[in-house]
C-alpha cells in the first residue's frame, strides 16, 4: 500500500538517524516466508555495502533510496505490506534486511520488514540507477510536477484519469488511494478522459495533487484496516481519518451531504467517487 505519502514519511524517519553512518554489517534475517526480490545476489550486496558510509536517505516516487560513498545506491521499494524501521518491528517473524550502522547514535540498526515479501531491494551503481529509474522510466515526482508538465501528459493520453493517475510514466508516487482522493476534492470523474478535461479542471487537479500529498505528509500517511503501514518507529499513520472517498463505499459523502459513496473498478484496482460531486460530463 506504501505511496507517496508514506514513502516519505519512512524517508523522514530513517534519515536523521542513518545519514553519515557506516554500514558495519548487511544481513538476511531468518524468515521461512517468500523470499524478497533482490538484485544483484546478496553476497554482491554485501560485498558492495560493507563498511560504506550512507550519504543520503531520500525518496525516489514510492522507492527508498539510501546513497552510498561508492556511488552505488540501494534502491528498497516498500510495495504492498514493506516497511523501513528503527525499532520495534510488528513482529519478529518478518524482518527480512537489517543494515547495521556503526555505533555512535541511538540506533543501531535499520531493518527491512515485509509480511507478504512483495517488496524488491536492489543495488545499483550510478549508471544502472538511471537507467532503470530515469526520466525515461519515471514521470515528475508528484510533488514536483508542473501545471504545464501536468496539462501536457493528460493532453497525450486517452485513457480514463484515475487509471492515468497510476501510471508511473505519468506522474510518479500516486498511488491508489490517494487517486481517488484527489479526483474528489478535483470534483472530476474517474472516468473522465485524460486528453478531455478543461485547462481549469487540470489547474484545479494540479492543486489538489500537491495539497493532499502533502497534508498526508504531515500526517505520517494512511494506516488503513490491516494496520500494516507504520513509520520508522512502529507507529500508526493518521490520514486515513481524513479520507473522502477512499474505502467509505455506501456512505453518506462529507462533502455534499446528500449522495453515498460509489466504488468501482478500473484497471482492476478499487476506485472510490461520489456521483453527486464527481459527475460523469462538466
């Protein structure tokens, strides 16, 4: 489930304490579930890792990117049930990773936990990180994107605007949830056409993108039913309570009082609108 706003928010909580510490030991934790997804091998990894000082912890769209002196990167996309902590892991049983940091600070260790083991950890040297996640493989980060930018890439597209929310190309780090958040507060359609809607429509998505993201932020991201997502620490986000649409099917919509909540389905993914707010033509 991690997006955007939880990504960043792992990224915030991991970095004051593992920028400019050095990577005394890099290990697989026991764990009888499906293995990670990690390229290149593990003892690759921790040849190329061992001893390494981190020089930056940032976000690359839903990936977290931890920056070493030799110019490799690892690159750790959290996906569906992944988590970056510091401490208490909701189990033990599930710690895949743990990068451990010379001593000097509080923690001791970061740690890599994923129930489902659908997250991938990869280590690339410069170049490969470019390639593999340059512009030609990623849209403007969303929190960055242009009104211009935004208006161009909807105008070369035709497919439904929720579904071209999700595509990475596009715009990188929105996700699901917050799709249908921000075509809410957007009042438009999620089956609007990308390539149809007004200059206006698009100024307003524009806003509504860069608002909600970043209030999401500032929330620590969304913890929904499972409980799955937590911050660096092990806590629970708060945004969830903040939701419009998402997940609130049947009820009574918060904004125009009158019609209930619809989901449907796109790309085969849950999609959540009110009818009354998001009509179908403007």
């Amino acid at each position: 489930m991690p997006e955007l706003p939880e990504v960043e928010t792992m990224v915030r909580g991991i970095r004051e304490a593992v920028e400019g510490r050095q990577i005394t030991e890099f290990r697989k934790c026991p764990c009888s579930c499906k293995p990670l997804t990690m390229t290149p091998s593990f003892k690759t990894m921790q040849t190329r890792a061992l001893n390494q000082t981190v020089i930056a912890v940032r976000r690359l769209a839903k990936r977290v990117i931890l920056d070493l002196e030799n110019e490799s990167s690892f690159v750790i996309e959290p996906r569906m049930t992944g988590l970056m902590l510091l401490s208490d892991p909701p189990d033990v049983e599930h710690l895949r990773l743990e990068w451990r940091l010379k001593k000097g600070r509080s923690q001791h260790s970061l740690w890599f936990w994923d129930r489902r083991g659908l997250g991938t950890v990869r280590l690339y040297r410069k170049a490969e990180l470019k390639t593999a996640l340059g512009p030609e493989k990623l849209g403007p980060d969303a929190l960055l994107i242009t009104l211009k930018e935004l208006k161009q890439r909807c105008a070369a597209t035709s497919r439904a605007i929720k579904v071209a929310l999700l595509d990475q190309k596009l715009v990188a780090g929105i996700g699901n949830l917050y799709a249908s958040e921000i075509l809410h507060v957007s009042r438009i359609h999620p089956e609007r056409t990308a390539n149809q809607l007004t200059d206006s429509e698009i100024k307003t998505m524009h806003q509504a993108i860069k608002r909600i993201l970043k209030t999401a932020i500032r929330y620590e991201g969304s913890t929904l039913g499972d409980g799955t997502y937590r911050n660096a620490l092990n806590q629970s986000g708060s945004y969830q309570n903040q939701h419009r649409v998402y997940s609130r099917e049947g009820e009574r919509c918060g904004s125009c009082k009158g019609a209930e909540i619809v989901r449907i389905v796109q790309a085969q993914r849950s999609t959540f609108y009110c009818p009354c707010c998001q009509v179908v033509q403007q």
